[in-house]
C-alpha cells in the first residue's frame, strides 16, 4: 500500500485506478457509456476509471461526460483522459435532446448543498430530471446515484440502515432524494427499463469527505459536534468500482444497493487518531446521540468484496494531506447535520 500520496495528480491516478472487477465488467459492455453530472465530486475518476478499464482489457468503448463544467479546468482534464464531454444543462430540454444515445447511463446529477435556501431548484433537479432522463433514454441500462439520507435516523446498536428498512427521509434535500427514487422506479416499472440505484454514504477522498471535515477541524484547533457520534466511511476509489460493477445488476424493478465503509466509525475516536497524529488534542462540543444516520453496505460488500483501501490507511492519508497544506475541495459535508438542512 501506498505511504502517502504526492499530489492531486497521484491522488486522481489513483481514484480512478481500475479493480479487477471493474475490468471484469467493462468487458460485458457493449456500447457507448454517457456519465450525467460528471463534474462533481466522484463523476471525474468515474468518466476516467471506465476509460482505463476498458484500455487495459483492450475492449474500447466510449464514455461521454456530460455537465455544466462550472470548475474551471475540469472539462479540459476529462478530455486529456480520453473522455468526451459536453457542456450545459441538463434541465435544459434541448441540450438533454442533444446528448448522444447510450446504452448504459451513470446518474450523477443532483443538489444538495445550499437545498435550504433553494427548494424549488433542489426538487427540479433531484425529482423531475429522473423523469426527463428516463423518457429520453428509455432503452438504456442505468446506474442512478442516491444517498443513504433517505434513511431515518437508527439506532447505533443496529448497525445502519439496510436495504429493506423502511425509508423516512429528514428534510427536503432527503425527501426530494427519496423523490428521485421513486421517479427512476416509476419508469423502470412502466417503460421495463433495468436501473441500479445506489444509496451512498459517504464517499471520502483526500480533498473531500467525513475523514478530511475532522480532520481539518483538528488541525485547525475548531470544535467537533459530536452529537452524530458515529457515521459511515467510504474510499472514493472503491465507491466509484462498486458503482461501475452495479451496472450488471440492474434490472426492473430497479435493484437498491447501500454503498458505504465495512466500519461503524466513531466520530470522537478519529477526532482523536487524527489529534496524536498532528500533536494536538481535539475540541469536542455536545455529547453521542445514541441514533445516527448510518447505512449497512453488507449486500455491496457481498457482491463487490470490502472496500480496496482499509480505513486506517485513508486516515493516515488525509493526515498526511492536511499537515502538508495540500488543496481541498472546501466542501464540508455537513454529516453532523440532524435535521436535514444543508
């Protein structure tokens, strides 16, 4: 395993490493692969990972990567992987029309940051645009990205939500997520067409995630709410191989599919891990709730095998990371967020 990761370019590198599985599956793919909202936060080494898969088991395909593109740079960056793009909005009626048929589809679109002050926005584009892909690609195979935010608050005793509990999301960002599923659902059941849909909670990478949001507040000598005590890990570049692999088990009704960490990870006891290895002890505000919102990914984990990277790693690689000054996303998750405003 890697000691510590250089830079964004390594860190991008490895990401979108492809797994063997994920070779396995791009070899059972005929046809183009169109990635919608590919310039968030795992849409970029999804696009990239799909391209060197299908370069190493020398079965070329196509994979186009759709988005608005409003980071600057990240457009020209897919193209350099050998990813196609396009540019614009895809609640557009006639750019949506303008995207090239494909026979398999990664849904990446979405909102979720800023949901509070923009709910009308929020429900158009986590609930109505999933109609509008689905009557515009009604012959295609899709993996569609939800969030484990549908889920209610659980007791920490039981070890997450599965994909049987009954859903009881907080919050409009959640229930206009939960909206999304029930969209896709709708036209996988009337039109036949045979979706994946991936409830996930939370990605993490060293720019970006629950590991990088505490750690951070460590280094900087902030507070940490530990109200939700405990919460869900999951390493992007494992997050991003479970995604393409349930491309094969999409069917209609759509299969769901929990995609998170093997680990219930303790809030408080990374907030301490990080604070040894930085050489300075954490701030802790407020006490563990004994419900959090967690997620049991054992169904993934069954079909995938565990993640490719062990917490304990992806820890030491943030820390890595954050004590050196290397860039972040600045995009705080907000996991410690109860009641479903973001």
């Amino acid at each position: 395993m890697i000691a510590e990761i250089a830079d964004v370019e390594s860190l991008e590198d490895l990401l979108s490493e492809p797994t063997e599985g994920v070779c396995q599956a791009v070899s059972q793919i005929e046809g183009d692969v169109l990635v919608m909202g590919a310039a968030g936060k795992m849409g970029m080494t999804l696009s990239r990972m799909l391209k060197r898969a299908s370069v190493r088991v020398g079965h070329p395909i196509k994979v186009c990567a759709a988005s608005r593109f409003s980071s600057p740079g990240s457009q020209t960056l897919l193209e350099s992987w050998g990813v196609d793009t396009r540019s614009g909005d895809l609640l557009s009626e006639s750019f949506l029309k303008s995207l090239p048929k494909a026979p398999y589809i990664f849904y990446l679109s979405g909102m979720k940051f800023g949901a509070t002050k923009q709910e009308a926005l929020t429900w158009a584009m986590n609930s109505y645009l999933p109609g509008k892909v689905c009557e515009r690609f009604p012959e295609s195979r899709i993996v569609a990205f939800s969030t484990g935010n549908v889920y209610p608050l659980s007791p920490i005793s039981l070890g997450g939500s599965v994909e049987s509990d009954v859903v009881a999301p907080i919050g409009e960002y959640a229930m206009s997520c939960l909206g999304r599923e029930r969209i896709f659902e709708h036209f996988s059941r009337t039109l036949g067409i045979p979706i994946t849909i991936l409830r996930l909670n939370y990605a993490t990478e060293l720019r970006y995630g629950v590991l990088c949001d505490i750690a951070q507040k460590v280094y900087r000598n902030e507070p940490i709410d530990l109200t939700m005590g405990c919460t869900n890990v999951l390493w992007q570049g494992a997050a991003n191989a479970y995604a393409i692999q349930s491309l094969l088990y999409a069917e209609s009704p759509p299969t769901i599919l929990n995609l998170a960490g093997a680990e219930t990870v303790s809030v408080r006891r990374t907030a301490q891990q990080f604070g040894e290895w930085f050489g300075k002890p954490p701030k802790f505000t407020g006490e563990e709730a004994t419900s959090a919102l967690l997620s049991n990914a054992q169904k993934a984990h069954a079909l995938f095998g565990y993640p490719s990277v062990p917490l304990q790693t992806v820890m030491q690689w943030v820390a890595q990371w954050v004590r050196s000054g290397k860039p972040t996303l600045s995009k705080p998750t907000h996991f410690e967020t109860r009641d479903g405003r973001f």
